[in-house]
C-alpha cells in the first residue's frame, strides 16, 4: 500500500506538490524556506500556472480557516504575499482574484486576529502597481467590510483598537488601489463614499488635540500605527487630496449627514475642525465647491434651533477664512445672498419667538431671542470677514450688493421686511449696517467717488437711517471707514479740545481734482446729515464723539478753501441749534452741540493755521472754561454735570461769532463773503416721504413762503412773461445777492416774530394749498360742461342740464 501511495503522490501535479511542500508538519515551524523558494521559482519560470497556484492555495486556506488550523492560514497567506511581490506578469491576474478571494474569507472570520492579517495582506497587494488596470475587479465588499471594521465594538479594548486600525488601514489600500484610475469603477460614487467617510469621522471623533489644524502634520510611524485618531485623519486628509472636480461634492456630503446624525454642530468643534482638515487637504481652485455645499447644507436645515444654524454659519467662517487665501471662484454673491437671506430669517424669527411668548415665561423667551442673536452675530462676523478678505474691486461691488438690501424709505430692495414690521424693519438695519462696517474697514479708494458713489451714497445717508442712535453710529462709521484714507481715525479718537494738533502726526495729501469735484456734488449731502443728526434728542456721547470725527476727516481729507467755509457755516448753524433751540431739545443735548462745536473749530483753526482765526477760538475756549464749562466737552461728557437753566442769558464772549470769523480770514485770502449765508439743509424728496419729524416742517418755509401774508400780496407781485423777463431769469447777475437779502429776512421774520403770528402765515398758506386742491380734484373728477347738456339723476329721475357755450370758461391756450 505504501507503494500505491508513493505512486499517487507521483502523479498529482508538480505546482500541487511544489504548494503542499511549503506546509510542515507542525505548523508552528512556520513556513519552509527552501520549498517556498522553489515554488517561487516556479511560478516565475511559468507564469501560466500561476492561477491554478492561486487557486489551489486558496482552497487550502478555506479548508484550513473552516477547520480553524490557523497557523497553516497564516502560512498560507505569507506564500501568497511572497508569490504576490514576486510575480509581476499578465498572467498575475487571475491570481489576483483568487487571493482577493482569499482575503475576503479572513475578513469575513469572526477572528479578529484572520481579519488583521487578511488586513495586512490587502494593503501590501494596494502597494503594488499593476501594468494594466483591471477593469472587472470590484471593491465593493472590501470597501464594505473595511467600513465595518472602523466600528468594531470588541469587548476587549485593545483588541477593539487593532481591528479599527486595521479598517482604518484597509480603506486607505482600497482608495489607493482605485482612486487614480479613471476608467476603472470609481471608489467616488456615492454608495462607497457614504460608508467610507463616516468610517474615519467615526474614528477622527476620537481625538484628543482637537484644535490641531492646518496643512496634514508627518507623525512618526510608531505614532500613525497605534492611534486610529490620527491614521484616520490622515487616510481622510488623502482621500480628500486625490478627489478632483467631479467628485469633490461626493466626498463632502457624507460629512454633513455624520455630523447632523451625531448632533455635533452645537457644539461645533469637531465640525469645525473637520472642515479646516476638508478645506487644507483640497486643491485649492476646489474650493468654492465646499462653500457651496455649507450654503446649501444650511438652506436645509434653515428651520431647526439657532445653535445648529450658528454652528454651520460658524463652520462657513472656518472655511472662507481659508478659501478667502485663495480661490473663491463663482460663489462671492451667493455666499452673500444666502447670508442675508438667513438674516432676515433669524430676526424673523426672533420676533415671533417674542410675539407667541408673550405670555410665556421670561426666561425662555430671552434665552430664545439671545439664541437668535448668536445666529445673527455670526453672520455678520461670516459677511465681515469674508468681504475684508476680498481685493477692492469685488469689495466695492459687495458694498454696494448689501447696501441694496438695506430696508430704506423710497427705494426698492430685495430684502423683504414688508411682514416684519417697525421692529423688524431696524433690527435689520442695524444687522446690514454691522455687516457693511466690517467689510468697509481697511477699504482704501484712490478717490472718495470710488469709495461713496451716489448709489452708495444716497441710501447710506438716507432719513430712513436716522430714526435710531444705534443707526446713526453705524452710518457714521462707515462714512469713517470710506473716507479715512490714511488712517488718521485712531489719532481723533473722544471728542476733546486739542491743544496742539501737530502733535497728532495728521498725514494727509493735497486734495485731488476728482475729491473737489465729489464735494461740489455731493458735499451738501454730507453736511446734511451731520446737521441733522445734531437735531436728534437721543444722542448720546458716543454720537457727538461720531460727528467730530466726521467733521475732522472730512477736512483731513476732502477740505479746500471753499469747503472750509462751508463747515464753518455748518458750525455755526450747529451752535444756532443749541441757541434758538427751535427743536426744543433736552438741555444736554444743547451742551453737546455747543461742545462739539467748539472742538470741531479748534481742531479746524489750528489745520488751516490762521493766527487770527486761533486767536478768536482760542478766547472763546478760555472763557468758556471760566464762565461755562459745561460748553466744552471735558465737562459736558463727564457723568456729573451740572447744567445750565437756559441758554439766553448767556453773554457773547461765549459763542464763536460770525463777522469775528469773517474779519480774521479775510486777511489770508479766504472768500469769506459766503459766511453771511447762513446754512441751510437741502430738502430732499424722501425727507417728505419719511414717517420721521421732517426737516421740510422747519425749513421749506425758509425757501417757500414771501414776505407778503395774504393771496393778494401775491397776485401783485407776478409780472408778465416776456422776452427781457426770461433772459433776466437767466442771466445769474444779482440772484445770489437777492438769494441772501430773502433768506436773511426769512431767518430775522422766524427769529423775532410772534409765535401767533408765525402760525397764522402757515395756516394761510395750508388753506391756500387745500383750496387749490380741491379745485384740481373736482377738475379732473367731473366732467367738463357739455353744450348738449348733462344728466344727473335725481330721486331715480333723470334730468338733463344744458349750459350754452357762451357760459362755458375754456382754457386760455384754446382761445384765439
């Protein structure tokens, strides 16, 4: 029988005893070196036999894994390493499949130790690069498998910890192995993606310095193999590395659906710190394609609570401060648009949290609306930083993107606050203004035209903006940010008498062609609303302090010798305001105005250098400082003061008079005879439009009412159109000398008369108005006299009344 035996072996197949002799007979041997060789050298001298060889030792393997003979798996499994690294021909594949097949068999034991070495055995296959791809081969179940290794629950911890490293390690081999390969079937698509990504953010959650970000780091080997933490970070750092323009959007998603089934965006660390990794790791013009799923991810979850809103828009900070460096791309005015638009829900919904808890408990209702304002906070510090970041070109044109969105009286914007009310309508306001602040700071324009064109302009100081103290200081920082081109603002900072403004360092340039023509324009505007916002009773000190920096940078910057006039007419009126007091304000108020007046003139005398200008202000500080402190602002701003009764007492050595002004600059060239106009604010078509006190109720009287009192006064004075009365309308000669002899006798009249009298003029001119009204409405609302007469009903009678055409009154151009 031994015989027969000898003879059997005899016939089986060479490469079948070539396998059987690498086995010993105790397993603990190992593997038997001098066989192993001898086979290897078979398998290269014919590499036909290899598939039958692979075939062969994986039956073996799957007799051995059932029988649970594992020192002869692990035997096995080197040969076929050994094989694998030594056999590099067409006739490879084949083998190939069998030993994938033989690696899905140890990944499928319930053995943790069959699954590390079927682990170990896959990557070393990754690492080698095939000639040909392979176009049939699938990962399917290895992405599968590997997957739910990274989750492993193993009683045990350190057993736990080496079946998650092995997944860790085995989704990186799965991705080398295929993530280049185009033609292949892509590692990208969704069903891979969506197991492969929660797998390493499953174990990077584990970390422990989660604040450490920035380009992927290089640890040490020791370092890599033993914290799942760290490998996972880097497997996910590669994996995002190699993704290009077609499947980025495939490898980002997965992350939002990790982070919104773990609830980890409130709070939001390990999301932040994922999307610095994601934002670090990508190729740089890719960028904008992550900005844009947080955009729409956000559009999701648009209606769950305020933390999770503000953790996303915290995380959409993250990543533009990153992409921000770089590439934007497309997606500038959609990152703004979805911002604004999230604004406006915030608030929405921070008044209805107020409405339908009116009759709640306090506590919840604020801790709902301060939830909310977190969110709101954060878009605003989103926007600010985003557009700080962007170069000037694009700046300017997002400057002017939110300025459209602002709620303003008579314009048309596309942020809807129609729903939302007053409340609403300002708690907008204010937030757009906060986020046009921070995206104008450091804005340096070549010209104050580029910085504050009419579109810009024109809503930024409308009265609509000017209903709220908050409002006004917002506005007038930006006006800082827009007009300080050489940042000066730091140096004015408190409102104050300065003894020596040289000290001050002031830079500044000669003023361009194009700064001089931009004040003839628009120079009124800003004077406006200086003026006016001195009138308003809510200021406080942060609000004067605003409006002397306004007046100091516009003479820093924009003032030559006309423009200088025209502050010191505007200062003047200003400390009429606080004299005549028609708008009966509080009496700190008052103090205010005059010490911000007396700042203002002393800071201006001193940067125009004309000793006898200085000389006049300086008096009138000095003995303000003995008589009436509280006109100066180191007394009026301190927290005790004592105030004045009134201010008609008070002598003419207190005040900054016009003909003492006008006698010390005329002797330095200045065409001081404009002084003597004293100023008055446009009126503007929204000023009638506004629901505010408008200045139309104090100053159109000024412009519109004559001396006369009653219509006949006025029938007298029209004269007839002829020729010579059209070229003397033209011709300019003498108009400003009669503009000033009106409004000096309009401003004396309003000083001096009788209130009575005063109120009796505008109550003639209102019927006047009223009567001319009706007459114009009946006009256009009946029909014109008919010669073939007219029918009215009468007690459900018709009636016909003729009128002959004698009687009828035609107009004077259809009479010849």
């Amino acid at each position: 029988s031994a015989g027969v035996c000898c003879c059997c072996a005899a016939l089986r197949p060479r490469y079948k005893r070539l396998v059987d002799n690498i086995f010993p007979e105790d397993p603990k041997d190992g593997l038997v070196k001098a066989d192993m060789e001898k086979l290897t050298f078979y398998a290269v001298s014919a590499p036909e036999k290899l598939d039958r060889i692979g075939a062969y030792l994986a039956e073996r393997l799957s007799r051995d894994v059932v029988r649970h003979r594992y020192g002869y798996v692990l035997i096995a499994m080197e040969a076929l390493d050994q094989l694998l690294m030594a056999c590099h021909s067409q006739s490879i594949k084949p083998f190939v499949e069998s030993f994938l097949h033989m690696v899905a068999k140890l990944l499928e034991s319930g053995e943790p130790k069959l699954q590390v070495l079927g682990t170990n055995s896959f990557v070393k296959f990754a690492n080698i690069e095939e000639d040909t791809p392979s176009y049939h081969r699938r990962y399917d179940f290895f992405v599968s498998r590997f997957s739910a290794m990274c989750h492993s629950c193993y009683p045990d911890p350190e057993i736990q910890t080496e079946i998650r490293i092995a997944g860790i390690r085995g989704i990186q081999g799965v991705v080398r192995k295929t993530v280049n390969d185009e033609l292949r079937a892509t590692i990208w698509e969704p069903q891979h993606m969506d197991k492969i990504v929660p797998s390493l953010l499953f174990n990077m959650q584990k970390i422990e310095d989660i604040d450490r970000i920035g380009p992927p780091s290089s640890p040490t080997g020791g370092e890599k193999d033993e914290n799942p933490a760290l490998l996972a970070e880097n497997c996910f750092r590669e994996l995002l590395g190699r993704a290009t323009y077609g499947n980025m959007n495939n490898a980002v998603r997965p992350v939002f659906a990790h982070l919104d089934y773990h609830r980890l965006w409130d709070p939001n660390e390990f999301a932040v710190s994922c999307f610095k990794i994601i934002m670090y790791s990508i190729q740089a013009q890719y960028s904008h394609h992550v900005i844009q799923e947080i955009l729409g991810h956000l559009d999701v979850r648009k209606r769950d609570s305020p933390r999770v809103r503000a953790g996303i828009i915290q995380v959409l900070l993250e990543a533009v401060a990153i992409a921000a460096k770089g590439s934007i791309g497309p997606t500038v005015l959609e990152v703004f648009n979805t911002l604004l638009k999230h604004l406006r829900i915030s608030v929405d919904f921070e008044l209805g949290d107020r409405r339908s808890s009116a009759g709640s408990a306090a506590f919840s209702t604020s801790s709902k609306e301060s939830d909310e304002r977190i969110v709101q906070n954060a878009i605003i510090q989103t926007i600010g930083f985003f557009g700080s970041n962007l170069p000037d070109y694009q700046r300017s044109e997002i400057m002017m993107f939110i300025m459209g969105k602002v709620p303003v009286l008579g314009t048309s914007q596309s942020l809807d606050t129609s729903h939302l009310g007053d409340l609403g309508t300002r708690r907008i306001q204010i937030m757009l203004l906060r986020s046009l602040l921070m995206v104008t700071s450091g804005y340096k324009a070549t010209t104050i035209s580029n910085a504050l064109p009419p579109p810009f302009l024109d809503p930024l100081l409308s009265p609509s903006l000017m209903e709220d103290s908050e409002l006004r200081q917002l506005v007038l920082e930006i006006l800082h940010n827009l007009i300080d081109r050489h940042d000066n603002r730091a140096k004015l900072r408190g409102i104050r008498i300065i003894p020596d403004v040289s000290d001050l360092k002031i830079k500044r340039d000669k003023i361009s062609r194009q700064d001089v023509s931009f004040m003839k324009k628009h120079g009124q505007q800003l004077y406006r609303h200086i003026y006016l916002g001195c009138k308003e009773e809510d200021n406080v000190q942060k609000n004067f302090e605003l409006l002397f920096t306004s007046l100091a940078l516009t003479t820093i910057e924009l003032a030559n010798e006309e423009v200088v006039i025209d502050l010191i007419r505007l200062a003047i009126a200003l400390q009429d305001i606080a004299i005549i007091n028609e708008d009966n304000l509080p009496m700190f108020n008052r103090c205010g105005v005059m010490a911000l007046v007396a700042a203002y003139l002393n800071f201006l005398s001193q940067m125009i250098a004309v000793p006898a200008f200085c000389q006049h202000v300086s008096k009138v500080i000095e003995t303000r400082s003995v008589e009436a402190s509280y006109f100066l602002p180191e007394t009026i701003f301190k927290d005790k003061c004592n105030l004045p009764k009134s201010l008609e007492k008070h002598e003419k050595d207190l005040f900054f008079l016009t003909n003492k002004i006008a006698e010390s600059l005329g002797g330095s060239g200045y065409s001081v005879e404009r002084l003597s106009v004293p100023y008055v604010p446009q009126v503007t078509d929204e000023d009638r439009l506004s629901r505010r006190k408008s200045i139309v109720d104090t100053v159109s009287l000024q412009v519109d009412i004559l001396p006369g009192n009653n219509t006949e006064d006025k029938i007298d004075n029209t004269e007839e159109i002829t020729f010579e009365a059209l070229k003397k309308a033209i011709d300019n000669n003498g108009l400003e000398e009669q503009e000033k002899e009106k409004r000096r006798l309009v401003i004396e009249k309003f000083q001096k008369a009788p209130f009575e009298e005063i109120a009796a003029q505008c109550e003639t001119k209102a019927n006047l108005l009223h009567d001319r009204l009706a007459q114009i409405l009946e006009l256009t609302i009946r029909p014109p006299p008919s010669p073939s007469g007219t029918m009215t009903i009468t007690a459900g009678h018709a009636h016909y009344h003729s009128v002959p055409v004698y009687e009828m009154k035609f107009p004077d151009l259809c009479v010849y």
